[in-house]
C-alpha cells in the first residue's frame, strides 16, 4: 500500500490503536519483567508476549513492506533519509535480539539444544533503551497529523524507562 494511497484518517485510527497498543505492551511488559516475577509460567508468558510486541515494533520498523496492507514506519515519515539518519541501527542494536528470538522464542528447532543455561537469560534492560531510542527518532521524524494523540502520550513513558 503506498502512503499517498493511505488516507490520512486511515494512518490516524491505525496509529491510535494498533501502533498505540504495541508500544503500549511493550513499555508495560517491560516493567512488568524489571520487577521479577516468581512464578516461571508468567514469567515466561510475559517474556514471550515482550519478544513477540518488541518483534512486531521492529519489523514495522525496520522492515519493508512486502504486502499491500503491511503497516511501515515508511507511511508516517515525510523525510525517510533522515528517520534513516536517526533511527539506531539494526545490525548493532537488534540482530542478536531477532535471531534469538527465531531460534529460541517462535521455532522449535534442534538448535535449543545448543543454547548453554547461562544463555538462555534475556537482557530486557538492554533491549528497552534502544527501542525507546528508535520510539523517540520515529517521534521526532513522522508526520505528527498522521498520529493519533494517543501516541504522543507513549512519550511519557520514555522517561520511566
């Protein structure tokens, strides 16, 4: 779907609820995951829900759009050379995060067994600052009458983090 095709009430719903939600999951699960949680089955259902919202942020992201109704950073930013300048980069802030999560997380592959106990921890804290990192970039470049205001007020919790 290319963006001059995207009507702008259609960027606004989409970003007041399903962009909205994403980061809204991804924050609160977060900080649900920072204060430790006892229980292993929520603990691993809460760190499973956290790598698949962190996933969906990213390839929005980082991710062209290869279907016509895929949702793309790419239909929000006016200057896409510098959301490029801006954003953190793939290869040195989530390549590990992405291929963890592929080989551990969403298939259930002969290579877990690989994966020594000591490894098996994931590093959210290390995580959070760069999504909030690119979260800020994606503020400062889009198009702020393509955003629902529930996305700036996301911005708030960029400071808790």
């Amino acid at each position: 779907m290319n963006s001059q095709k995207i009507k702008k009430e259609h960027l606004l719903a989409f970003s007041g609820e399903h962009l909205y939600y994403e980061f809204n999951m991804f924050f609160g699960l977060s900080k649900l995951l920072g204060k430790g949680v006892n229980d292993q089955y929520v603990y691993s259902a809460l760190l499973e829900s956290f790598i698949i919202h962190t996933c969906l942020i990213l390839d929005f992201f980082y991710k062209p759009p290869r279907k016509a109704d895929d949702a793309s950073v790419i239909h929000f930013i006016d200057d896409i050379k510098k959301w490029k300048k801006l954003r953190p980069s793939y290869d040195k802030y989530f390549r590990k995060f992405h291929r963890r999560r592929s080989r551990e997380v969403v298939h259930l592959s002969y290579k877990r067994l690989e994966v020594e106990k000591g490894e098996k921890l994931w590093n959210i804290a290390k995580v959070v600052p760069s999504v909030c990192q690119l979260f800020s970039a994606f503020l400062e470049t889009a198009n702020p009458e393509l955003l629902h205001p529930n996305v700036h007020k996301l911005k708030g919790l960029l400071k808790d983090e």
